[in-house]
C-alpha cells in the first residue's frame, strides 16, 4: 500500500498523467535554448517525451530544441520540446538523478515512428517470457 510518503506514489501519479509508459534508455542528448547549448543524457524515453539527465536544466515552460540518435544507426533525431517538469538535485536523495521531463512538441511522422518502435522493441525486450522447467 501506498502513502503519500512512499518513494513510488510520485511515479505512478506521473505515469498516469503521461499516457506512455516509459523504458530505461541511455542516450546522448544535444540540447539548444534560446540562450544555451549543452549536453544531457536521457535516463528514459517515451512516445511523448523524455527525462534529461543534467545539472544544468530550464523552467518549466522553457522550449528547446534536443537532438539524439536511436541505436538503429539511422539520421540523427531533432525535436522541438517543452520542459514539463524538473528534478533539483538533493543531496539527502542521491539516488534521485536530477534532470527535467520534457515533452515533444513537434516530431516528423517518421522520427515519430522511430522512436515508438524503439520503445516497444524495448518494452517487448523487458518482458521476455523464459521457460523456466
């Protein structure tokens, strides 16, 4: 059961807002603002969005454009974001990785594709059935 307190509520009320179900994946992420250019990496990917990784994260609101390649070895995926949330670092929590969720604001149709066959060849590579007689 599950208090206000417990770790995993504020995963599940954002699981269930999001719509997609997200999968663990490292990518390299380029990042440009108005303002910035950086880097990031993803912690976990979705068909709506993404977590970055960084120390160095905007405001909520804030839209920027993140390019990352998908292993499938094809051109590299440019996006038009918005950040949706943010993650401080906090010390007394070091295992909470600091970053900020962002949502795709503008994919091509195809970029759109990749990237939700990638999150279903990884949700389906998650959950393979092994006969265990």
């Amino acid at each position: 059961m599950l208090t206000p307190n417990t770790q995993e509520a504020p995963a599940i009320k954002s699981r269930e807002r999001r719509g997609e179900d997200r999968v663990d994946v490292q990518l390299n992420i380029t990042i440009e603002s108005e303002s910035n250019f950086f880097m990031g990496f993803s912690q976990n990917i979705s068909e709506g969005g993404l977590f970055i990784a960084t120390h160095d994260h905007k405001d909520v609101g804030d839209k920027l454009t993140i390019s990352f390649g998908l292993p499938d070895g094809q051109s590299v995926i440019e996006a038009r974001c918005e950040v949706c949330w943010v993650r401080e670092f906090n010390p007394t929590m070091p295992f909470m990785t600091p970053g900020m969720g962002v949502r795709f604001l503008d994919l091509s149709p195809w970029d759109h594709e990749r990237v939700q066959d990638f999150c279903a060849e990884l949700r389906e590579a998650m959950f393979i059935d092994m006969d265990m007689d």
